[in-house]
C-alpha cells in the first residue's frame, strides 16, 4: 500500500521486456526517473535493441529500433 506522498519504486527491467517483446510500443522515462532507470537500462542484454530519442522537458521516448533507425546493426 502507498503512503501519501510516496512513490513505489518502478520496476524498470519489466518496463524494458514489454517494449522488447512488444506488449507496449514506447517507453516514457521523465527527468525524475532517469537516474533510477540509467543503470538498469545500462545492464540490460537487449539495449542494443532499443532507441531513445529526447523530448521538450526532458522525457526520452525508448522504442525498438527499426532496420532504418542509424546505429542499426542491420
């Protein structure tokens, strides 16, 4: 149960396989959460696999790459 004013901790590696596998087709993380999403997003086996692309606010936006995408290793 949350307490008011507190946040659960998001389970980013989870967030991550449902963009890998599909079952979402973006990934929004926002400024607050970066620090908290960098290290897991830096071990995980299928970055490679992803792209970010930075927007207003500073939210970047992670979907699949595409066999167009630069940095492809298509």
């Amino acid at each position: 149960m949350q307490k008011e004013g507190m946040q659960m901790a998001k389970d980013y590696q989870a967030a991550l396989e449902d963009l890998r596998t599909g079952k979402v087709e973006e990934l929004v993380i926002t400024p607050d959460e970066f620090m908290a999403f960098q290290p897991v997003f830096y071990n995980y086996e299928y970055k490679n696999q992803l792209v970010g692309a930075a927007h207003r606010g500073g939210e970047i936006h992670y979907r699949m790459k595409e066999s167009g995408d630069r940095g492809s290793q298509d």
